[in-house]
C-alpha cells in the first residue's frame, strides 16, 4: 500500500505537552492526519518475499515442459493417424503396453500408500479400465459422426482453443483461483473428440479418444508420483519426452520445431532467469497502516 510523504506529515512543536497516541476512540487535540515520529519504526518491507534458486525454478519448470510436449506429441500423433502414416492397431498397441508399464511402475513408486487410503483394489481398477474401452468402442460411431455438420477449419480452431484452454486452466501446482484440473482435462478431451472426427473410420476415432485420456489423464498422475519420489529420474524423463516431442515435430515441419524448441528453452532457462531478477526490485512495504489480521484458533469452537 502507497503512502506518500505528506500522509506522515510530523508536527514536532505542536502539543508538545500531550503524547499522540494511535486510537480512534479518544479525542486527541491532533489533525486527523498526524503521527509522532514513532510511526514509521514499525515499517518492515518485503516481508512476504521468497527468495528463489536458478535450480529449483528450472526444476518446477518441467512440469509446464511435460505439458507443452503433451499437447505436442497428441498433435504429431494425429497428424499421422489423418494422413494415413500411422495404423491404428500399432497406435492402440502401443498405448495398451505403456498404460501396463506405467501402471506397475505407479504402484511400484506408490508403495500401496494411496491405495490403502482410498480402499481400491487392482480388480476394480481393471474393470474401470475394461468399461472405459468397451464404453469408448461402443460410442465410437457417435464420435466419427458427431460433427459432421461442422466445417473442418471451425473443428481445427475448435480444437487449438481448447487445448490452449487446456494448458491454461491446467494444475502445475500453482494455488490460484484460475486452476481447475477438471475443466482443463475435459477440454482436452474436447479437443480430442473434434480432432477425431475429422479421421478416415471409427477405429481411428476410437484409438485417439483412448490416446488423449493416457497422455492428458494417466500420464499426468505418472509425472506427478516421479517428481515426488524420484526428482532425478522425473528429470531424465522430461528431457527425453522433449526430445521425442521435438523428433517427432521436425518430421512434420522444421520450422514448427525451431519455434518449438526455442519455446521450451525460454520457459525452461529465460523465464526462472528472469523471476530471480525481478525478485531484486520488488519493494513491499508493511507497516500499521495494514489490514488489521485477527489470528484465532478456531480448535476451540469446533470442540
């Protein structure tokens, strides 16, 4: 809060005989805008600063890397399956023995700890995942006929707004009002849905309505029980899922890829550079001017 000189306006010689004191309920033979020269003592800056490490900016930084190449690898993906590139079987294969992979690995780093907590078992995560693909194959149809009626360039901006939105509103750990983990994985299956449908049959749709859920659902979990457990191999994986991301955009466009990786660098390098050194002019200023805060415990009342 900004104050300027003249609010602290000190009258050394007025009243001298009478001390200010700093109350509202007692007449004071003082101006209303008068203070002793005690009332700057308690000014404190930047107390609610926090000073950061290059490293640990960096190391936070992958998480917005994982999902950028996310997005990333999904376009790639579908940029193969529509011109024919990519067979769906070899797509679905492979997203099947991932999902295995990841799921051992996920209950390896768990340890049964969040298990224990939420009380689900391994047959009731197999059937969850046998309804899902039934449920998904069954509808398939649906999906492919869906937006027929809609022109395919509205589909394309559909679907940049959406997984735009998606990396938006998408939890990177931040506490903000903005974050809604909810809203960004259902936009990204939006995007998904409109995507598919502009592919050549059903099992098309089918395969990449399954892949958005691994990479925009599953994946996610993964990446977050890596960085908790295991930050070094959560690093390993970052760097070789960016450069797979890139690989597979340089056989798409190489101009696409330079933007791409000069993206990645300026979020991962540019940007913690330049929070540490816009830390160096942050000037906050507390003092008793401030909100008064009442600290209570309320253990008490819910006795």
């Amino acid at each position: 809060m900004a104050w300027s000189e003249s609010r602290f306006c000190v009258h050394p010689g007025q009243n001298s005989r009478q001390r200010w004191q700093k109350v509202l309920y007692k007449s004071q033979p003082f101006p209303d805008n008068y203070v002793d020269q005690s009332f700057l003592e308690k000014l404190r800056k930047n107390v609610y600063a926090r000073k950061y490490q290059y490293q640990a900016v960096v190391f936070e930084s992958g998480v917005v890397i994982q999902q950028l190449c996310s997005v990333c690898v999904f376009v790639v993906i579908w940029w193969y399956m529509d011109v024919g590139q990519l067979a769906p079987q070899w797509l679905f294969g492979a997203g099947l023995i991932s999902s295995l992979l990841g799921y051992v690995l996920f209950d390896a780093l768990d340890s049964g700890t969040g298990r224990n907590k939420c009380g689900r078992t391994r047959w009731a995560d197999l059937k969850s995942s046998v309804v899902f693909i039934a449920f998904t194959y069954g509808f398939s149809p649906v999906l492919k006929t869906l937006t027929e009626s809609i022109s395919t360039d509205t589909i394309y901006a559909m679907s940049a707004l959406m997984l735009l939105g998606h990396l938006i509103f998408y939890d990177y750990g931040a506490n903000a009002a903005i974050v809604s983990s909810t809203l960004s994985l259902n936009m990204a299956i939006f995007a998904s849905v409109c995507l598919a449908s502009r592919l050549p049959r059903s099992l098309h749709a089918f395969v990449m309505v399954t892949f958005a859920i691994q990479i925009f659902a599953l994946w996610p979990m993964l990446q977050k029980k890596l960085k908790a457990q295991t930050p070094h191999c959560y690093v390993v994986v970052t760097l070789l899922f960016a450069v797979s991301a890139l690989a597979g955009l340089l056989t798409i466009s190489s101009v696409g890829t330079v933007l791409f990786a000069l993206l990645l660098v300026s979020i991962s390098c540019l940007c913690p550079y330049c929070l540490i050194r816009l830390q160096l002019f942050k000037d906050n200023i507390h003092g008793p001017w401030d909100e008064a805060e009442i600290e209570e415990d309320l253990s008490k009342f819910l006795m």
